[in-house]
C-alpha cells in the first residue's frame, strides 16, 4: 500500500496515513456525531492493530461488532468504497475474538471481586454523597483489618450489616457510623443485585493476561465485551471499563515506549466516564492516562465530540479521527471551533468549514509522526474494513466462544470462604452460646463447637493464606482508585 510494513493504514487522503506503531501507545481519539461511521472507524483500526499482533479490548455497546471473526464482502457500501479507494485485491478475511460479557450470557464470563473494585469505585457508582462515601470505605477498612475477604456483593452485604449493627463497638476506633449512610449503602447493593450485579462480582475473577494473547497466526486476538445489556446502566458501564484500565495499569511492568502496545484498550461512549465525575476521580483517570501508556498500553476514546473528555485527557490522544459534527444551534456551532482549534493546523485546509461538510465515513486525520508531533490535520476517508459487517447468528457465536482457549475457565463460579460464611459462623456460634448454658451442653452440643472450632480453624487458615504477606491494600491503585487486589 505504499507504507512501511507493519504501519497502521487507516485512511487516505491523496496519500495513505498511517499510525506509527512505537507511537499507538500515545493514545487516541475517534469522534464524531451518530451516523457520521465512528463504529466502522473503530472496527478498522481494532482490525489493523491485531494484523500486526496487539490484541485489542474494546466494548460493543450497540451489538453491531461481532462479525469481526468473519470474513466481510456483505456489505455493498465497504465494496464500493474500497473501490472508490483504488484498493486493488482487497482481502476480506476474519481476525480471531474472544467474547466477554459481564452476564455471562453472550461471552465468557468477565469478574471482578468487591475488593478490587474498591470502595471509590462503588460509591461512583452508587452515587453516594461524600459522607457515604467515607463510611463505604470504613466497611471496607473494618472488612481489612478483621480479615475478612470481600469478594462478591453478599461479602459487601454481610459486612454492611455487620458494621451497621455493631456500629458502637467500631465508634472509638474508625469514628461514627450513620445508620442513614449504611442504610443508603444497603439500598444500593440491592439496585445493583436487581441489575444483575451479582453475576460480576466474584471469582473467578479476569486474570488480564487472558486479554493480551495472540493467535497460532501472530494476529492479536479482539476482544470484545457484549455490552448492549450493561449500558442499560451507563454509569456501572463506564465505572466497570474504568476499573478494569485500572487494574491494567496495576498489573502489567514498566516498558517504556515499546516497539508496539502490548494492548489498545477502545472506551466507546466515553462521554459517560465523566458526566458528574467527582473533581478527584477526574484527577485520577487523568492519571492513570498519563502513566498507563508507559505500561505499552493504548486507550483510544470513542465520543461524539472531543470536548466530552477533560482537557488534560484530551491533550494526551496523539492519534485523532474526527468525523462530522452537527452546528445547528450556536452551542454546537461553538463546539465545532472548538473541535477545529484541537488539530494542527493545515493552510491548505479550512477545518472549521469541513467539519461540518464531511460524508459519513470521511474524517479530519492527524497522527503523530516519528518524533512524536501531531501531523498536520488531513481530509481523509477511512479505509474499509475486511471483516463482516453482518452481526453473528447465535449459533455462530457459541461456536466461537467453544472454540476460545479460556473456554470452560470462566464458566466456573468458584465460592471460597469469605466475609459472608465468617459472618454467618460469628452469629451462629453467638447464639448457640446465649441460648446453651455451659453447663447443660449435650454431646450434640459439643459435637456442634467442635465443628464450630473446626470452621473457625479453617477461616482462620483462608484468612493466613490470604492476608498475611499481603495486607489488602486498596491497589496501586491504592493511591489511585482505592482498589485491592486479590492474592
């Protein structure tokens, strides 16, 4: 195609522009109003990136990506404009998936543990108030240094109560603790079990390197979460993709600037990520965008317009795509000199006028050349995708989720002994001892504390095995977000 081999061609204007692969990991963005060919811009880079062996996450919120893993030509329009394109011999061919979905229903099973996800994290979203939010975290403080894991939402559930109902005793020690708080708490926990949350809060939990794998090819694998169900609950969508690039920054080592990313992470409708954001979770997404990319990780955000993302994020994504944006009211028309005025500015290009003017599939392209500046800004048209445009039948879905290597993995659900079944055997063995008097216990009597000891014996052994060595810090992100990692 006239580019350097292994280059990621996405567009072409009178010449082909291409992503410098060492400098994908300075990020990206693919805006754009509805319509305007966001969704094909980021199949063709998603299918670009794993040509050349990174695997790629990304979310398919509207449920239109799963045909990746087929070849394309089913589509008249991607056969037009890869004619249109003089893109002689344009292969049509299918890159390898992995499905993922939170549900458990359309993909492999994607968890995390309460802990992980930490209390900052909950209280987005629950939407707690800044008092709430504190006492959230004494729960998860008090569940810490009584060493009881919290790995699913009755772990949380139990702990609430526990700390609600003994909220005198933990008084002198962690402060005051408002029943309304822990009662607000409760509530939220069921909203979130009535949504489902119960599914995703448990283990086995993700292990991310099952994200970063290629195939007997050398092709990254695409993976793709279903998520048209999980965006009925946009904030838990957004707040979900933040832990796990979270958890990505906390888990992978220091690379540098590697010869290509080890992952490209896509975060579609990114606007939701800060629609009323806290001032300091803002101030943490904004840098974990700044390190993450030092970890050989890619994030390219997906929104209408780029003045969705703050300006510090903003002013990270090297990689832009703009496609058009609507002026029909002087609010949009301000937004569009906006858009205009984030590119580097081309004397043979009136941006500000073709921003409006561009055909769904057409862009405003700048990258970043060798030395890490923007180019300058380029009318472009996108490049068409090889894969199928069409989405999967069920059938072929569940075949290529049984072909997966994490088959069978994740299908799993393992229930260890956590704060839940502690709790549980606290109040069983509290009562038993109100209820006997010492003196009258039967042999039944004895043979239930025996078992009593023995379950205690063995919390007490999960509890060595799993804290000691450890202490559950709440993540790198201990600084960051306020997460634990499991051990």
């Amino acid at each position: 195609m006239g580019t350097q081999p292994g280059s990621l061609v996405i567009a072409k204007a009178k010449a082909e522009i291409a992503i410098i692969p060492k400098m994908a990991n300075r990020h990206g963005l693919i805006a754009g109003a509805t319509g305007t060919g966001k969704t094909v811009t980021l199949r063709t880079l998603a299918e670009q990136f794993s040509a050349i062996g990174v695997p790629v996450f990304m979310a398919d919120v509207k449920g239109d990506l799963s045909g990746l893993p087929l070849p394309g030509g089913d589509n008249p329009k991607i056969v037009e404009r890869a004619q249109k394109l003089g893109l002689k011999d344009f292969p049509f061919e299918g890159y390898p998936v992995t499905f993922w979905d939170v549900f458990g229903e359309s993909g492999h099973p994607v968890r995390t543990t309460t802990s992980e996800m930490g209390p900052l994290l909950f209280s987005r979203i629950f939407s707690l108030n800044e008092i709430q939010s504190a006492v959230l975290s004494l729960i998860f403080k008090i569940a810490d240094d009584n060493g009881y894991l919290l790995l699913d939402l009755k772990d949380l559930r139990a702990m609430a109560q526990y700390v609600g109902d003994h909220a005198d005793q933990f008084k002198t020690q962690y402060g005051n603790i408002s029943t309304a708080s822990i009662g607000a708490i409760q509530r939220s926990l069921l909203v979130l079990e009535e949504q489902g949350g119960e599914k995703f809060f448990g283990e086995p939990a993700l292990n991310f390197q099952d994200l970063m794998q290629t195939d007997s090819k050398g092709k990254g694998i695409i993976n793709i979460l279903t998520a048209d169900k999980l965006m009925r609950s946009p904030r838990l969508y957004a707040t979900f993709l933040l832990w796990m690039l979270s958890e990505l920054f906390e888990h992978l080592p220091e690379v540098g600037d590697p010869p290509k990313p080890k992952l490209v992470f896509f975060f579609d409708e990114a606007h939701l990520l800060f629609d009323d954001i806290p001032k300091v979770l803002e101030e943490k997404i904004e840098q974990v965008v700044r390190l993450i990319r030092s970890k050989g990780i890619g994030i390219y955000f997906v929104t209408q317009n780029p003045l969705d993302l703050p300006e510090p994020v903003l002013g990270q994504l090297g990689n832009r795509v703009q496609h058009a944006l609507r002026a029909f009211t002087p609010r949009d028309q301000k937004n569009v000199k906006a858009a205009a005025e984030t590119f580097r500015p081309n004397p043979k290009l009136d941006t500000l006028k073709v921003i409006t003017e561009l055909e769904v599939g057409e862009a405003l392209v700048s990258v970043l050349d060798e030395k890490g500046s923007p180019t300058k800004v380029e009318r472009a048209f996108i490049f068409p995708p090889h894969s199928r445009m069409t989405p999967l039948s069920p059938e072929e879905r569940i075949k290529i989720i049984k072909e997966s290597t994490v088959y069978g993995h994740y299908e799993k659900v393992v229930d260890r002994e956590s704060a839940y079944e502690k709790l549980q055997a606290r109040a069983v063995q509290k009562q038993g001892e109100e209820v006997s008097a010492p003196k009258q216990r039967s042999s039944e009597g004895h043979s239930q504390t025996g078992d009593l000891i023995a379950a205690a014996a063995k919390s007490a052994a999960h509890a060595i095995g799993s804290q000691i060595g450890r202490q559950i810090i709440r993540g790198v992100l201990g600084s960051l977000f306020g997460g634990g990692r499991r051990r």
